[in-house]
C-alpha cells in the first residue's frame, strides 16, 4: 500500500466538514503523531532481535517503514498548519514531548506495552474515520486521502506490535493496566492541545468543553463504537485482528 502525503488542500479552514471542533481535535491528533510514532519505532526496534519468527521479522520492517513515513508526512502537515494559523508549534508539542519523553526512560516493556495500547486506538480511530461514506464528508480530497491513506496503513500493520509484545513477554494484565492509562492521558492531553489551538484562534473553549460531553445522536453513536472496540482489548483471548467491526460500514479488502 502506499501513503499518500502529498497536500495541496488549505489546512487554513475547518477542513472537516466545516466543523471547527473535529477539525481540532484531528489537528491536535496529527502534533502528537511525529512524536508518538518515533517512541513506536524505538520501541519495537529495541525487540525485533528478541524474536527468531521470520514473518514477524518481515513485518516489523513493514510496521517501521510505514510509521516513518507517517512521521514524517505529518510532521510537514503539522509545519503547515502552524505557518497558516499562526500557530507555535514547539509549544504545542510540548504537553505531548512530556508524556513521550518520560516513555523514553521507563523501561523497554512498558515501552513496547504503551506502543500496543496506542496501536490498538489508533487502529480503532482508523475504522471509524473510514466507516463514514466519503459522500458524507466534505473534505478536500487531497487531505481526505492523506488521512485515509494513514489509516489503511494503520489497520495493515495494527497487529504487529502486539504480536511482538506477546512472543517476548507474553503478559496481558500489564498491558491492560497500560491501556487504563493511556487512554485517559491521550484524551486529556487532546482536549487540552485542541483548546490551545482554539484559544490562539480567539475563539471561547467553554462551548467547545461542552460539546464534548454532549451526548447527541451522532456522537453517542460514536462513542459507543469506540468504547466497545476498546473494551475487546480486555479480553483474556484478545487479538487485533479479531476487532469486531461489523459496526463499521469499511470493510478491509
Ligand atoms: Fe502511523
Ligand atoms: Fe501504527
């Protein structure tokens, strides 16, 4: 498959949709990503020796290849919405760089365990993002396909980082402890990232605040999707490639 990161449409507007709040929130997920991904490298770099399985081998170099080209395409996504909104971009990462960085001295394990965990949301967010029929959307095609090329590519490789973690620890209570963690951390450091945006754009975060917790048809939808995909990772005989995602219309051909 191959990543698509070429841009030409203007990150200048509320590209999704003409919705201002998702559009944050995605533009706040996309500062996290050249940092996120690096730490997902790191960390199954520093396993791949620890592992004689030559398909998992083949795929680690898959998993590697994609998140660096990931990284990079987003970092000049990131450059670009910071010169177009007037952004400082140092300052945006930082919230995300503390989590990462603090990552970047515990231990391999936990390392390898927080990568499984974000794999698995990111795989989720992936389905859902592609799950919404492309006439729905109103996005301009360049940047629709650079998201929906990341997430094929996200959904490909979702199982590779777990299948390591399991043939080097095999120890799924500390990855479910993990898990607990890094899901409330993300959410907190992209509402707080998504309101740095909003505040530097002069526009009030109180509505914004409440829109997230506003239970609407749409996003109760949602969340129900997100929270039962999430809760399959607590399962004693989990895999990702066992998500169930007949609540997504996207199928994986
Ligand atoms: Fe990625
Ligand atoms: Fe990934």
């Amino acid at each position: 498959m191959k990543y698509s990161s070429a841009l030409t449409g203007s990150l200048a507007h509320n590209w999704f949709n003409d919705n201002l709040y998702i559009t944050s929130l995605l533009n706040a997920f996309s500062i996290a990503l050249p940092l996120g991904e690096k730490l997902f490298m790191k960390s199954v770099n520093e396993h791949v020796n620890l592992t004689s399985d030559a398909q998992l081998k083949s795929d680690i170099k898959m998993f590697i290849s994609q998140e660096a080209a990931h990284s990079k395409a987003h970092n000049t996504y990131n450059e670009q919405l910071c010169l177009l909104k007037g952004y400082d971009k140092n300052k945006l990462e930082k919230n995300f760089n503390s989590v990462f960085n603090y990552m970047n001295k515990t231990s391999p394990k936990e390392r390898l365990a927080c990568t499984v965990t974000m794999e698995h949301i990111t795989a989720i967010l992936s389905y859902l993002f592609l799950s919404i029929p492309r006439e729905e959307l109103s996005i301009e095609s360049s940047i629709y396909e650079f998201w929906a090329c990341h997430a094929r590519e996200e959904i490909e490789h979702k199982s590779v980082a777990f299948d390591l973690y399991m043939s080097v620890y095999d120890d799924r209570s500390t990855l479910q402890e993990v898990m607990k963690n890094t899901l409330k951390n993300l959410i907190s450091l992209y509402k707080i990232t998504s309101c740095q945006m909003l505040t530097l754009d002069r526009i009030p975060v109180a509505p914004f605040k409440q829109w997230l917790v506003t239970n609407t048809e749409n996003t109760k939808t949602i969340y129900h999707k997100f929270e039962s995909m999430i809760n399959e990772f607590y399962n004693p005989d989990f895999h990702p490639l066992n998500i169930n995602t007949t609540n997504c219309s996207y199928k994986l051909t």
